[in-house]
C-alpha cells in the first residue's frame, strides 16, 4: 500500500474554507447513539475487534497484521446489526473476515453475536468500503466479497448513489483473486436488474441470479422485504481466471 492514502473517511472531508465535501455517498448518515447493550458490546469487545477509523489512512497500515494472522480474506460490505456476518464467520474460522459499515451503533451490536457465536476471526472497520477495498485490500487478494442488501436508494434521483455499479464492479474484480466470489442479495427488484445488468457486462466476471445461499442467514433487512412480499435475488458471481 502507498505511504501517503488519501484520507478515509469521505464524509468528515471539508473544503479549505471549512464547508463539508460534497460527494455521492452510497449510505445515510444515520443516528450514532447506542442503546444500553450495544453500549456494553462495544466496552466488553471494540478494542480487540474495531480497527479504528483513524489507524487506516496512517502510513505503514497492514490489515493483516490486525487480525494477528495471514489467511484468505473474506470482505463483507454493509453487515448491518451483524447477523449474517456472526453466523457466516463462525462457520469459517479459517478466514480473516472483515465487516465494513460505517453505522456503529449495527458495529456495536455485531460485536456482541461475534462474542455470543464464539467468531474471533472478525474484525470491523467503520470507514466507507469503497475507499477501503481501494486503499486496503491488495489487488488479487480477497476470496468471497458478500453484500448482502445494499441500500436500495429507490428513488431515481438517488440512483447515482448506489453501490453495484460498472465502476464499483471493476474495482472488485481487481480485487478479488482469480476464481473468487462476490456474493450479493437483495429484495429490490430493479437493483437486482441493475445488478445483473452490471454484473454481466463486466468481462471479469462470469455468473448470474442462483438459489438463495444455504449458508446466508435472514437478515433484518430480509425479513423486512419478505414482509412486504417481495421477491429475493441472491447472485453470485466468479472472477474469470486467465
Ligand atoms: C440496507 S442495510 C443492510 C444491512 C444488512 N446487510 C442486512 O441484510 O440486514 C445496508 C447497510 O450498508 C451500510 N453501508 C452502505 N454503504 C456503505 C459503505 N460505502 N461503506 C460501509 N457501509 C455501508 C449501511 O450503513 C447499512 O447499514
């Protein structure tokens, strides 16, 4: 990695006359209040699996290093409260897992299922994961990308600020090794369209809609669009090797 990364965290950036950056995010940035529990997850278990924000943008930052191991990396983007990733890393101990979301108070709460689901190969990083993957994760290196229910941005006018995009495509396939997966979900059927759209147009890729993963636990964002009746897409696609 360079020695000089630009800085992390796209959302605190400000102008050299002081006004807040203004750039396409592809999250909302919610409320940061933590409840009770979520306050004591994150005493009991923050300072051995949170990565702090402003440790990765600091030169010589090895992400390796802070899960104290080398194993094949998996990448989850936007985990929520954490279900998914609880359950999903605790039947992978040997793989690093890192969870990205920039809501602390869902990075509280997954803190304490890692704990109850005995995960000690997770660690969280609250920082936007599209300037992760391009800053910290080494090209050809990761195994799996999950993103399970981005945000959906229904309206069209906010469209522009949806994560699975040709560009956003791209930058995953140069990050994932030959022959890894990039797992993805959602109950928004023309985010599914536009997500095959996407998907199938990027030469590095090869894949398309599968049955729902066995693997994936229902999610609360999940089981708010079954709610409503809305169908689930899982896709999964693998980068083309050679
Ligand atoms: C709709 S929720 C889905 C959460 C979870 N995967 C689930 O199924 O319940 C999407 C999450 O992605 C997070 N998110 C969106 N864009 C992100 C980004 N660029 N970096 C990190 N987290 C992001 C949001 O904060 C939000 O919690």
């Amino acid at each position: 990695m360079p020695d000089a990364l630009p800085p992390a965290r796209p959302h605190l950036q400000f102008t050299d006359d002081g006004r807040r950056l203004r750039q396409v995010l592809t999250y909302s940035r919610r409320g940061s209040r933590f409840t009770p529990s979520q306050q004591e997850s994150w005493d009991a278990h923050h300072e051995k699996w949170v990565i702090e924000d402003d440790a990765v943008d600091q030169a010589g930052f090895d992400l390796m290093e802070r899960f104290g191991r080398d194993a094949p990396l998996i990448i989850e983007i936007g985990s929520g409260i954490g279900e998914a990733t609880a359950a999903l890393a605790a039947a992978r101990p040997d793989h690093n897992i890192l969870a990205l979301e920039v809501w602390m108070p869902g990075v509280a709460h997954t803190l304490g299922l890692l704990h109850q689901a005995g995960a000690e190969n997770v660690r969280m990083l609250g920082v936007d994961a599209i300037w992760s993957l391009e800053n910290l994760v080494e090209p050809a290196s990761l195994s799996e990308l999950w993103t399970f229910f981005p945000d959906p941005w229904p309206k069209t006018k906010h469209h522009k600020r949806r994560l699975v995009t040709a560009s956003f495509a791209q930058l995953v396939v140069s990050r994932l090794r030959p022959g890894g997966t990039w797992r993805l979900a959602t109950d928004w059927a023309d985010y599914a369209d536009q997500m095959i759209a996407v998907l199938d147009a990027e030469p590095g890729l090869t894949g398309g809609r599968v049955e729902r993963w066995a693997d994936r636990p229902v999610t609360k964002f999940e089981r708010k669009g079954v709610a409503v009746d809305r169908d689930i897409v899982d896709l999964a696609y693998v980068v083309r090797s050679g």
